[in-house]
C-alpha cells in the first residue's frame, strides 16, 4: 500500500528540492527549503509559482467544487477551529444526517450553478457502518447526476474506504491541518499518525487524495513549510490540496486564544498558496475557507500564486463563503474562466 510518507526534518536552504532517488522515487522537499521559498521576494516567488502553473494547467481556468455538510455538529473530538465540536461552546446543533432526497437536489443545484465536484463532510470521528451504508447512497445518486464525489467523514477503518471507492467515490478529503509539532496545540483527540493512516487507506483504495491545511492558527512560518513539506513529499503528494485561511468562530479555543484577530497576514497566506504549488506542481491548489475575509484583491494574488480550485456557494459546512454571484463578478474581472 502506498504511504503517506512521513518527513525528516533536514537544514537545507537551497529553494530547489532534493533530486529524486533512483528508480523514479519523487522529489523531496526540507523544511529549510520550503522556509527558503517563504523567504524570497514576493515578486520572484509568484514569478516561479507562475512558471510552475503554466507548465503543468491552464493559466486562467478554476475549478468549482461545492461543499455541503450532510451531518452537522455533535462531533467527540476537540479541533480547535471547529465549531462542530461539542466540546464548545460556539451554538451549533447536533443534527442528524441529512436524508438522501435533500443531498441530491443540493448537488443537483451546485452543478446547476457550474460546480464540476460535490464534496459531502460530516461531523464524525470516523463514521460507524450504519452511517456509512447512507453515505453511500448519496455518493452513487450524486455520481449519476455526473459530478466528482468527494467525502469528508474523518478517520477510516479498514474495509471502509473500498466500500467507498466501490460506490463511486472520486476523492477523499482529510486534513492535516498543521505541521506535527504544532498540532498538539490545536488537536488533543487523535495524532499525527492517525490521519496519515486514514490517508494511507484512501490511497490503497484507490480514491483520489484532498489533503491540506489551515493557516493562520498562530502556527509559526517554519511550522507552515513543514505542513507544506508534510503534503508535498507525500508519495504521491495530493491531487488536490485545500488552503485554508482560519476562520475564528466565537466559542472555539482559538477564538479565545487569538482574540479575533487575524493571526497571519494576508501576503504571507499569499506565499503558503504559491508554496503550495511549487511544491506540488500538478495538484489542484484550492481558496477554501476563509476566502470571504480575504477579499477580492487577495484572493486575485492567490490566483497568481497559482490556486485554481474554489469553494463555490453561501456556506462551508458551518461558516460564510462569498456567494455565486460575487463569484462570477470576480472571475469575470479577473477573466477567469471555469472549467473542471
């Protein structure tokens, strides 16, 4: 089975990644490396994530994916961020899986709205089997309207991700969230390995992997080339790697940590994206939550950087997201076309 395959920290400074084993082995990226790309001028460093965009994707074509949450709130573990947890105190409800009518006329609206992939999370640990069995059914009607599946239903058992690609699932979507030795400061509920190992099961399914993680949580910037080091000497490293921009929720420990207050400022979320896609030149880099706080000119920025994926709707499972048409007014502006 392939892994997901854990980093070794190494002192490197050359912006340029260790040259591949024989026999075809990928790249690998340092963290010293990755801190030496942050590091460059803003202009030198989008020139380079321009160059590596255009070699490998359409220069001025977004993909839209659509994210809706078929089971919201009531989540055991402690995330930080997330306003789903029932550890805080943030006012959202524990409700209970949607039905499989109210899913399907969801994706049939998203792709009626120019959404080419339809991503479904749940507030699970892992989902149990009588949780899975529904789940299902939905990726298989919303296959058959022609959409890209996508599920998000935290850690997986074995067995549990062939019962999915076998339903028709085109992608996983499982965070890293942060670097490894920051993660202890955002998540107590499960480790590092548990996520790589739930990774390693997509991949040995043969589903499509969506890893990627939140900035903006008071990690440090060497700490933000280690997540990007993290996903990017992955073997391979993802097909599709969402950046989010934290979104402080009033009632979740970071929220009080960090007082409201942006903890990462706008042109350093702009290098993680062109990080992002040097790193990991074919994937598909995605603006995922937070894109409404970052505004129209930054979110111009991170397309130069080389992002090529959004989040397309009013809502990310439980917070705000630009809505269609302001979606539409910024595309057209930016000539921007879509596309899968």
């Amino acid at each position: 089975m392939p892994s997901a395959e854990r980093m070794t920290h190494v002192d490197d400074a050359s912006t340029a990644p260790h040259r591949p084993a024989e026999g075809g082995a990928p790249a690998r990226w340092t963290v010293a490396a990755i801190e030496a790309l942050f590091a460059l001028p803003f202009t030198e460093l989008m020139h380079r994530a321009q160059e590596t965009h255009r070699a490998h994707h359409a220069p001025n074509t977004v993909q839209l994916s659509t994210l809706l949450s078929i089971k919201t709130g009531g989540c055991s573990e402690d995330c930080g961020y997330c306003p789903q947890s029932k550890r805080h105190e943030a006012g959202v409800d524990d409700e209970p899986l949607l039905d499989l009518g109210a899913v399907t006329a969801a994706a049939r609206a998203a792709k009626a709205q120019g959404a080419t992939r339809f991503c479904m999370g749940a507030a699970w640990r892992g989902p149990r089997d009588r949780d899975l069995a529904a789940v299902l059914d939905m990726v298989r009607e919303v296959k058959a309207l022609g959409l890209e599946t996508c599920a998000t239903l935290g850690m997986l058992k074995d067995g549990q991700a062939e019962r999915l690609k076998d339903a028709g699932l085109d992608y996983y979507n499982h965070n890293l969230d942060t670097a490894p030795e920051f993660y202890g400061d955002v998540v107590t509920t499960r480790d590092y390995e548990d996520r790589l190992d739930t990774l390693d099961r997509v991949r040995g399914a043969g589903i499509n992997v969506c890893c990627g993680g939140i900035v903006g949580m008071g990690e440090s910037r060497r700490e933000r080339a280690g997540l990007i080091g993290q996903l990017a000497n992955m073997d391979p490293y993802p097909e599709s790697v969402p950046i989010n921009h934290l979104v402080q929720v009033e009632g979740t420990p970071l929220h009080l940590r960090l007082g409201g207050e942006s903890a990462i400022d706008a042109f350093e979320f702009v290098r993680t994206v062109a990080a992002a896609r040097i790193t990991m030149p074919t994937a598909m880099v995605r603006l995922s939550a937070g894109r409404r706080e970052l505004g129209e000119a930054v979110q111009a920025l991170c397309f130069l950087a080389g992002a090529n994926s959004v989040f397309y709707g009013d809502k990310l499972l439980t917070t705000g997201n630009p809505d269609v048409e302001a979606d539409r007014a910024l595309f057209a502006k930016l000539g921007l076309a879509t596309g899968a």
